[in-house]
C-alpha cells in the first residue's frame, strides 16, 4: 500500500509531462506536413548538368 503513495504521483507526474511535450510538438508545427518529406524524396527536381564533350571523344 506505502509504494501507491509513490507510484501515483509518479505516474501523474509522467501524464503530466507526456502531455506538456505532445502539447509542444502540435503547437511548434511538427505534424504540419506529414506527406511532404516523404514525397520530396520522390520529386527530382535537380536540373541534368549538360555534360561537355571532352577532345578525346571527338578524335
């Protein structure tokens, strides 16, 4: 019965500070956008270098 008297407390204080981040993370902007890095990784958009003939392949 004397470790309720501490697990309790414990355990709120654990919701308590689960809450605080998940409450933190929502109001920073970290679920904003949750397709777009995945979808970046899919997106080329790196423009193709032009690729310059050197004088031993012209020969």
């Amino acid at each position: 019965m004397e470790s309720l008297f501490l697990l309790i407390p414990l355990s709120l204080l654990l919701v308590g500070l689960l809450a605080w981040i998940l409450h933190w993370s929502v109001k920073s902007g970290q679920f904003d956008d949750l397709d777009g890095p995945g979808q970046s990784i899919l997106m080329d958009d790196d423009t193709p270098s032009s690729h310059k003939v050197s004088e031993h392949s012209k020969k």
